[in-house]
C-alpha cells in the first residue's frame, strides 16, 4: 500500500514538474526594434499590436527600442485627427499597464528634434516633448535586447 | 535552423518575397503582413511563385492586414494559413529566430 501512494507520489511529482517546466518554456522574452515613425508606413501599428498580443499571451516584453524615424513614436506634441489613432498615447497606455520599457535612441532623437528634460537642458533648448513611459537612452540598449531576449522582431520599412 | 521570414511589402512594389522564396528552406516559414498581404491573395500573378513555394515552406499571411485591404473575399493560394496577431506571435516562439526583410 505504502508503495503504491509513494509511486503515485513520484508521477504526481514528475507531471507537476514537467507541466511547469513546459509552461515556463513556452513563455518568451522578446525585444522589440521600431525602426518607423507613426505617418509613413504601418510598421509602428505592426509593432504596437505584435507587442500587446504577445503581452496579452503572457510573454514578456524585455524592452522595445524605436530607431531611426521609429523615435517619432515618443513626442507628445504629435495632435493626430480625433478619428485617427493617437500611436504615441497607445505606447504609452500599455507602457503604464504593462510596466514596459520604451528606449529612443539618442542620436537619432536629437536630428528629430525629440528631447526629454535633461537633454533639452543640456543642448540649451527650451523645452522638452518626450512622451510618457518613453525614455532615452543609446545604441547599447538594443544590444542589450539581443543578447537577453529569446527573440527579436524588427519593424520597419 | 528554422527561420520565420517576416515580408511586409507588396510583390509589386519590391522583390523582398522573391528573395525570401529563394532564401527560404525546407521546414522554415514565411509571414506575409502589411502590404506583403497581397501575395497571399490567388489571384494575382504571384500566386504561381507562392504555391510552388507551399509545403517545402510554410507560408503564412496576417489576416487582420488581409482584411483591411479588402481582400476579405478573395480566397488565399491553396495551402496558405491566415492567422491573427496571437497566430504571428505563437509563430515567432515557435520558429528558431526570425528574419525581416526590411
């Protein structure tokens, strides 16, 4: 009798370990590059969705890092029609639910004109547009995605 | 390695898709989105290409992106699955690494 509990123990074990094991498996780390802005082409839409179906599945988003135009994603100065979608304040709702990292990079942000407090002051300009949940920072950023996520999309033109 | 090949503009306007074709290999996937949806559809001069690519490669197109240009009505090449932004994420876990053809 003792033996036949103590087996059924052992398989209970192994199936909750490997249930486990498999669930923690399929669940992935993605980085994510925005190499569009909001205006020209679709990829920023492309990237926004891709972005909250993987989240809504449970996957983790490490960081997604908008370069090149993909930086006009972040100003908040940007005032699209009422009737069309407002791609920067859709970043930002999901940033704030999700608790997303959101990188521009710096170079490219400064031949955009997008600035956050800091480097307004900096350059000795007179006011900042970085959008919420946005931050900036460099090039090392995205090599970081590559080398800590499972997976890395790209979105552009 | 199984690669997802990810093209997003039209045959028409570029040759991304002909050179993922070409690239692609035996057990490794090709997503169609954005403007690349058009390919997907059977009836343009393309489809010969994309259906003797089907089997060798899986080819995949983004329904969302295929419905919003209308083609809701047009049936896809024989062999070609439509999936929605869950079915394009569950691809990207499933595939090795993914390839954009920006």
């Amino acid at each position: 009798m003792i033996v036949v509990i103590g087996l059924a123990c052992v398989v209970l074990g192994l199936v909750i370990y490997y249930s486990l094991w498999h669930s923690g498996k399929s669940k992935l780390k993605f980085g994510i590059l925005v190499n569009e802005g909001p205006y020209q082409h679709q990829s920023a839409d492309s990237a926004y969705q891709f972005t909250k179906a993987a989240l809504e599945n449970g996957h983790e988003i490490f960081r997604v890092f908008f370069y090149h135009d993909g930086v006009n994603n972040g100003t908040r100065y940007a005032i699209p029609p009422q009737d069309d979608r407002n791609i920067t304040e859709l970043w930002s709702a999901l940033q704030e639910k999700y608790k997303l990292d959101l990188v521009i990079c710096i170079a490219a942000a400064q031949r955009r004109g997008i600035l956050d407090e800091n480097e307004a002051k900096r350059q000795g300009k007179d006011g900042d547009n970085i959008a919420p949940g946005f931050r900036i920072s460099g090039l090392g950023q995205l090599i970081e995605a590559g080398i800590e996520s499972d997976r890395v999309v790209s979105f552009g033109d | 390695m199984a690669i997802l090949h990810i093209v997003n503009k039209s045959p028409f306007e570029r040759n991304s898709l002909e050179s993922a074709l070409a690239y692609a290999k035996k057990g490794s996937g090709i997503l169609l989105i954005e403007d690349a949806v058009y390919a997907a559809s059977g009836k343009t001069k393309f489809a010969d290409a994309v259906k003797a690519c089907v089997g060798d490669v899986k080819v995949y197109v983004l329904d969302p992106d295929y419905q919003a240009r209308g083609l809701g009505e047009v049936a896809v090449v024989d062999g070609v699955e439509a999936v929605d932004y869950k079915g394009f994420v569950d691809l990207v876990a499933q595939f090795e690494t993914t390839q954009s053809w920006l």
